[in-house]
C-alpha cells in the first residue's frame, strides 16, 4: 500500500543514499517533496530577446524582464574607491549587461565565460545606449534545458535547490525528475482539507490539482489559481485557530459579574481636572459593558500616544475595587511602573479628600525593589489591603499572590499573546483582561494577532492638544537646533535630546553617552542644567533622573535609551532625535510622542546625515539610475518625510507596516499562530476577510465539526495543527 509517508527513497530515482541527503534538508516523505513548491517559474511568454527588451523598455514598460543570454566577459571597474562589476551577454540576436554595486566579489565568481544563464529584471538603458540589469536575479541553465525553454510552451519550475542536495549532485534537472516521479505515484494519495461547499463557493481548485500546478502549471491562470487555493487554505484554518480560541474564552462562564456599587466611580470621574473626550467616554462604555456581563473581558484597547488611555484604565480598575477585587497593571519597564504608581497614588490621595469613604490602595512590584519594600508591597496584596497593582510584564512570571484578583491591565503591549494569557488561566484565575496599545495595528493584521479580542479605539486627542510641528533636517543644522533648546530652555520649556541605542557593545554605549553628554554640556549648552540617562545605569538611578528631570530641575535630557513608551514629562516640549534614520517609524513616533501632552505648542526634530535630506528632496529623481547606495538614501529621507507629513499614528503604523512587513513589528511569531508560508497578510487582505468569514461561520454554527462535510477540518487540525491546538481548544 502506497502512502503519502512512504519515505522518499522509494521514489522513482530517489535511492537510500540520495534519501539521505534529502533528509538533511528536511524532505523525507512523499509528502514532504510534493509540498516542496518551486520559488519561481519562468514562463515563455514573458522570455524575450534581447533586442525585444530593448524595444519595450524605450517604449516605456516598466515590469521585469527575463532574458536568457551566454556569458561573453566580465569585468571590473573602478570608480574611486568602489568596485563594480559589468558582466557581458549575448543572445539570439544582441547584447546587453549585468551590473552589480555591492558583492561585486561573491558575484564575480558566479560568472564565467560561455556560462548561461537566465536573468530577471526590471532593465534600463544605459548613457551609452546599452540595455542594462542592474543587480539581477539570475539562474545558471544547462544547454539541455535551454534547448526545453524554447521547444515548449510550458512554464517551467525553478526549485531553491539547497546545498546538501547539490553536493550530493542533484540539480535543478534530476530534482525536477525526481517531482515529476513523486507526482506520477504519489500525488492521488493526497486528500482534501477543505469543507467542499468552501471550495465551491470560491471555485477553488482541489488539493491535488492545485499541488500539480503548483510544480507544473499549465498555465498562468492556473498557477494564479493554485497560489489561491493555498493562500485561502493557510488564511482559513489561521482563522478557524482565532474564532476557536475566542470561543473558548467566551464560553467560560466563570468570568466575574461587577456591579456599579457605590457612588465611588461617578465621584471619581466628577473630580477628575480635566473632562473626559467623547471618545474616552465611549471606549469606557464599552469596558464597562463587558465588565458587568459574567463573560471573560478580553479587549483590546487601541489609541494613539498621548491619547488618554491612562485614566480610562484607572477607571476600569475603580469598579473592580468597588466590588473588592484586585487590579493589576502592567507596563514594560521598571521606570514606567514607578511612574505609575507615584501618578496614581497622586490622584487618589487628592481624591481621598474629595471622597474620604474609600480609600484606594496601590502596591508596586519592581525586579530591583529593596527586598523589605518589596515585601512589604507583596504583602499588601496578598491580604488584599492593595486595591491596584502596579509592576512590569515580568509580575506573570513571579510568585505574587493575589488576594483577589479581578481585572489584568497590560499596557504598551501589542505582544501580549495567548501565551501568557494561558498562562494566568493556568494559575486558575479568569480575570477580566484589558490589553492597551499605542501602537495602531493595521486591521488585517489585528484581526488574526488579536481576532480573538475585541477591539475599542481612542479616537483624537484630548481638546487642549495642539499639533506637534516636525523637522526634518540634515547634522548640519544641529547648532541652530541647540541654540532654539537653549532659547525655549531660558523660557522654562525642557527638552529631550535622544540618540540611537549602541547596540554593539555595552563599553561602547557607556562611553558614547558620556561623549556625548560631555562635548555638548562644554559647547552649545553649557549654560543650561542637563541631565544623563542611558541604558548602563541601574534602574534606580534612571528613576532618580527622570524624577528630576519632571521635576524640572534639568532643562535638557539626555538619552540614549529608555525613553520609551509611556514617559509623562507635560513640560517637555521638545525632542530632537537624532540619526533618526536608525529608527523604524512606529518607534519614532512613540518618541515623538514624548512631548505635546500638555496645552503647551511642541516640537520634534529629526535629525539625519545631510546626504539622506538631499537624496530624499530629488523629487523627481528616476529612481532606475540610482545606485543601489543612492536608492537606499533616497528611501530613507522619504521614510523620514512621511513622520513630517503625518501625525496619526495609524497612517505611520501602515507607512511602517507596507516598508517592513509584520513579522518583527508586531511579534506575529510569538503569537502561537502557524507560519503562512503562502499568504501575506499585508497583500492577501481579500482572502483574508473571506476566509475568516467562512471560519467564524463554520465555529459558530458547527464548533464540534459534527456535521460530514466539517469533519475534514477536524481531523485537519488534529493532523496538522496540533501545536496551535493547545491555545485553541475544539468544541
Ligand atoms: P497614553 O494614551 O499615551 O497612555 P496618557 O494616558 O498618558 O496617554 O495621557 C496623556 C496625558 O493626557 C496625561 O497627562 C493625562 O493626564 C492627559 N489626559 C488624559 N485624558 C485627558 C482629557 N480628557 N483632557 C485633558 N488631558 C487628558
Ligand atoms: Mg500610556
């Protein structure tokens, strides 16, 4: 009996000793090899020759080109101190060339004399008429394939073949061989894991035929089709994974019931100094709705930074202490849940004498605490005394013992996953959740990260703001930007001044903030008060510098790090970053965010390499005769444009999102979700609301997968899954 598992060896030209070189790279069954997709195709049709390229290009097409040409030299050339290398081509009926700017060494020797290969794309012309690929992609063809490129219209497959195949003389012909072999005795093994009214209804072509062209299409549309119906199928079952983990948090009935008690919150909100924005008030609405009903809260709240999100938390944690459960909130640094607490404590001890009736309580809880502080706090806690809790994200992995804790605020984490969520069910506690975010998430990609939360949102600012105005401008202004901090200095306004971690070495960071700190407190600001802050102290420390420096006993602070997230300072209303292009924008607009909290007009300076302003003001430049160094200042500078053209945080959040991808921004990977191996949430939006609709649909008309055609989604995710599984229970 033949089988999917079969191991690899036994297929056609395969072999226990070529078997074992697949091994190595991770494809040891029939289905591993048929799942192993090609990385490109090239397709006849869009093969042109060499004159013909040159033809499109002077008529003004501006897609890829793929060309197949014979080596006829190459060659270095000097310019200054920079290398490049030209490699000569020649086709049916002309000529052209390969330029590289970089890794002009490691490409030199990929190509030699006679050698063909296939080159990919987007080609120019050059000064001197030449048609031109600079940087291509390129594959080096055997004659016998170049013989099967022009005899048939097929779209052939170009597989990543990796090393230990090679080495064990596996090219791109005899793997592709040994496909066509596993798809003649393996491929009517595989079975359908989609509902079959799903593939109806999107006409999505089944497993097999899509796997087929997949390696060998038959056509474009095809290849198109079967791209979709993997797409869709990696987007449907990443979505089933969603609505069955919201569902299982949903239909835990153990949630806590609050009640509005006393008059305590409406006093509260009544003494507040300042009124709450129509937006605050209605995200409050919403929290308060989940609070009261018996169903776990588990919510997201959204604003931008210095919106207010704050008080709305304090407020939440107010009905839970008045209905005698704990809070607790939790931030990401020690700096900022001391800040918290000081803040809170604050207002509550004003209030108290608006409201002497009850007494709000709150306890901190930091790492570096002296242990008989700490003591005393964890102690507060666990005889329940402490109303609100304030600590960072590491109080889950410590032994606190809560007396009764009722509601869990996480703020400034867009990668509270499930994980830790598991994590406190574990410890049988079922609190309410609020998770806080500045950090806009585009909505295709909240959906899946946090699908299975819902979602409030902050919308604008409190009234009193006014816009912050952003420069952008090259180091050769930062005299005149001094100078504008000393001014504002002498008129009471405090500033921050930030640069770049040094991510190297902790000597070197050390020693560049005091360099730093000490060649400007000599020139350009010896006559203010400034103050140091930077990653190499303890935290202590850093607190006793932030404190002064709220305090406003420094004009100027220094930083080269740590002034992240959450910091409120509402008398500095200046922050000049520098080498500003060594942020990613999300995080510049977090420290833009520093100031402007107050009524009070606010500024923020971006300062960059003068080049990185230049490049980035040629408007018009046409970026095809860029160098690949000139391109990549040119990105930069527009980069940094986009945070002097735009405040909302979302539209830098999508800027952002479009020029990195999710992945490393948003900690899609810590978010115990399968990796799409197909799909791209960014461009795949379209399948996405699709296959999630079906998905929702499917979970709450049929969560036990009972009726036939659900079956094959069970026992999918059962066979496929499993990992997922355990943060997602079915049924
Ligand atoms: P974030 O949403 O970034 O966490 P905060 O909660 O720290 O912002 O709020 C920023 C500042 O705005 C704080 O100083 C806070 O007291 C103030 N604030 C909050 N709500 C209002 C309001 N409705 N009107 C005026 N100021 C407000
Ligand atoms: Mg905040």
């Amino acid at each position: 009996m033949k089988s999917l598992e079969d191991s690899i060896q036994f297929i056609k030209s395969v072999g226990p000793k070529r078997s074992e070189s697949f091994a190595k790279v991770g494809i040891k069954t029939a289905r591993d090899l048929l799942f192993y997709f090609p990385t490109r195709y090239i397709d006849r049709s869009t093969l042109l020759t060499s004159s013909k390229a040159f033809m499109y290009v002077e008529n003004g097409y501006e897609g890829e080109i793929t060309i197949l040409g014979k080596v006829i030299k190459k060659e270095l050339r000097n310019f200054g101190r920079k290398q490049t290398l030209t490699v000569s081509m020649k086709d049916s009926d002309g000529f052209f060339d390969c330029i590289w700017f970089q890794g002009v060494k490691f490409f030199k020797d990929r190509f030699n004399e006679s050698d063909i290969f296939l080159i990919s794309a987007k080609p120019t012309i050059s000064r001197y008429g030449n048609l031109q690929f600079i940087h291509p992609d390129f594959d080096k063809i055997t004659d016998e394939e170049t013989q099967t490129f022009y005899n048939t219209g097929k779209i052939i497959p170009l597989y990543r073949i990796p090393k230990d195949l090679k080495s064990a003389n596996i090219g791109d012909l005899s793997f592709r061989k040994i496909v066509s072999a596993a798809i003649d005795s393996h491929l009517s093994l595989i079975t359908e894991t989609l509902p079959p009214d799903v593939i109806t209804k999107h006409k999505l072509l089944d497993l097999p035929s899509a796997v087929a062209n997949l390696h060998y299409p038959s056509d474009s549309v095809t290849l198109d089709n079967a791209r979709k119906r993997l797409k869709y199928e990696e987007l449907f079952y990443l979505e089933v994974l969603v609505a069955l983990r919201k569902k299982s948090i949903k239909t835990k009935q153990n949630g806590i019931r609050f009640e509005i008690k006393t008059g305590l919150l409406s006093s509260f909100i009544k003494h507040l100094p300042f009124t709450l924005t129509p937006s605050q008030l209605k995200v409050l609405g919403e929290i308060k709705k989940d609070m009261l009903s018996p169903q776990i809260m588990n919510r997201l709240l959204q604003g931008d930074v210095g919106s207010g999100k704050t008080i709305v938390a304090l407020i939440a944690m107010l009905i839970a202490a008045d209905n005698g459960y704990q809070s607790v909130i939790m931030v990401p640094t020690e700096i900022l849940s001391d800040q918290h607490y000081k803040n809170f404590r604050g207002i509550f001890e004003r209030f108290s004498n608006q409201y002497p009736q009850r007494k709000i309580k709150i306890a901190v809880v930091i790492g570096s605490q002296p242990s008989k502080v700490r003591q005393s706090n964890l102690d507060l806690i666990k005889s329940g005394e402490a109303d609100i809790v304030v600590g960072t994200h590491a109080l889950f992995e410590e032994n606190v013992d809560f007396n009764n804790l009722g509601l869990v605020i996480i703020d400034e984490q867009h990668r509270f996953g499930v994980v830790q969520r598991a994590k406190l069910l574990a410890k049988g506690l079922s609190p309410d959740i609020l998770v806080m975010s500045a950090t806009p998430i585009p909505r295709t990609l909240s959906m899946t990260l946090y699908g299975d939360l819902d979602v409030s949102t902050i919308t604008g600012m409190p009234s009193n703001r006014l816009p912050i105005k952003t420069f952008l401008r090259g180091e050769s202004r930062l005299p005149d930007i001094y100078n504008f901090i000393v001014s504002h200095a002498k008129q009471g306004t405090q500033s921050f001044i930030v640069y770049p971690l040094v991510e190297d070495s902790e000597k070197l960071e050390l020693k560049a903030a005091l360099t730093y700190y000490n060649d400007l407190t000599q020139t350009f600001l010896a006559n203010i008060r400034v103050g140091l802050i930077h990653g190499k102290m303890k935290w202590k420390e850093k607190e006793d510098v932030m404190l002064s420096f709220a305090a406003g006993e420094f004009d100027v602070l220094i930083s080269t790090t740590v002034i992240e997230v959450g910091i409120d300072v509402p008398n500095a209303n200046i922050v000049l970053i520098n080498d500003a292009h060594r942020f990613g924008l999300t995080q510049l607009h977090q420290l833009r965010g520093r100031v402007g909290r107050g009524n009070m007009q606010a500024y923020c300076i971006l300062v960059t390499k003068d080049e990185l302003i230049a490049a980035s003001n040629r408007i018009n430049t046409d970026i095809e005769y860029l160098s690949p160094l000139q391109l990549e200042r040119y990105r930069a500078g527009i980069r940094l444009q986009s945070m002097v053209k735009h405040l909302d945080g979302f539209k830098i959040a999508e800027i952002d999102f479009k020029l990195r991808g999710p992945g490393d921004i948003f900690g899609v990977k810590q978010s115990g979700f399968p990796d799409l191996k197909f799909a791209d949430i960014t461009t795949d939006s379209d399948i996405l609301f699709e296959a999630k609709k079906d998905a929702f649909e499917l979970i709450d008309t049929d969560p036990q997968f009972l009726k036939p055609p659900n079956k094959i989604v069970k026992s999918n995710l059962l066979s496929h899954y499993s990992e997922n599984l355990k943060y997602a229970k079915i049924g």
